[in-house]
C-alpha cells in the first residue's frame, strides 16, 4: 500500500479543526469512503474488525469552493479522501469467532457480549461518524 504523508483521521480531526469534529458534509464524505472500503472487504468475505478513525489515513485533501476549511460549529469542513489501513485484526466472516477483539468505543454489542457476530464493522463506522461528528 502507498504511505500517504497526511497522517490519519483522528490526527487530522484534532489538528484542523477548534472541537475536534468534521462538519456534516465533512462526515458524510468520509462515511462514503469508509463504505466503500468496508464493501471492497466483504466482496472477499471478510471483515476488518478494527474499524476507528485512527485506522484510516488521509489519501487526499480538497477545500469547498469558497468556504472556510472550519466551519461556524469549529468542525473541518473539508473534503476528505481517506483509506482503510490496518488489517491485524481481519478474519473471514463466516468463521465462528467469538473473540472479543477491537476498540472499546468502536465495538458493537455483539462483540462486547462476545455473541457470535457477523457484521460488526458497519457499527464500528457508525460510532466513528458520530465520533467525527461530535468530537466525544
Ligand atoms: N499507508 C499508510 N500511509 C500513511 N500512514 C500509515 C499507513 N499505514 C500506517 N500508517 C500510520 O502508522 C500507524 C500505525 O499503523 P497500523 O497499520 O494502524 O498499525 P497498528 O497495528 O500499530 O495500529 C497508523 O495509525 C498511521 O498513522
Ligand atoms: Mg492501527
């Protein structure tokens, strides 16, 4: 994979933005993205199972027209072109793992309750859009 020289998500979040939050329009960009990996993934029958904002490194970095790169809520207003990095933690879908593994704020209550689970990374990307959202 390409080393891209933009740091990750999270270190972009906190050094571009005053509440350590990406604007809606910012967030949704991203979400598309992270989609589109997590798709790319499940093509081949697996899953990442460490999905964070930490896990995806910025690839490319456009400014809306016009607009100040923070908006009036202090969240990056931006468009951001991230890529899933990370796959220590990717096993095959269909495997019977109960195993409790990824971030705490990331994990879906299927893998807190270590119950068999099948699609934890599509919770995973929705804590870190309400992450990127809120800056909690
Ligand atoms: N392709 C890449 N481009 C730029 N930075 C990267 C890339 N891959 C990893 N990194 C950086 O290295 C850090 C650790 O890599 P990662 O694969 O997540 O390993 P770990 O298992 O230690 O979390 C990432 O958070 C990111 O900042
Ligand atoms: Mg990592």
């Amino acid at each position: 994979m390409r080393k891209e020289n933009n740091g990750d998500l999270e270190e972009y979040i906190k050094n571009n933005s005053r509440y350590n939050c990406l604007s809606e329009r910012a967030a949704k960009f991203v979400v598309e993205d992270g989609l589109l990996a997590l798709n790319d993934l499940y093509d081949i029958g697996l899953f990442h199972r460490d999905i964070k904002l930490k896990n995806f490194v910025i690839s490319g970095i456009e400014n809306y027209p016009n607009g100040p790169t923070i908006d009036e809520n202090g969240c990056a207003d931006v468009k951001l072109y991230v890529k899933l990095i990370d796959f220590d933690f990717v096993d095959y879908i269909n495997k019977d793992d109960h195993r409790r593994i990824g971030a705490i704020f990331y994990m879906s209550p299927q893998i807190v309750n270590s119950d068999k689970y099948k699609n934890p990374d599509v919770f995973s990307l929705g804590m870190l859009w309400f992450k990127a959202l809120t800056g909690e």
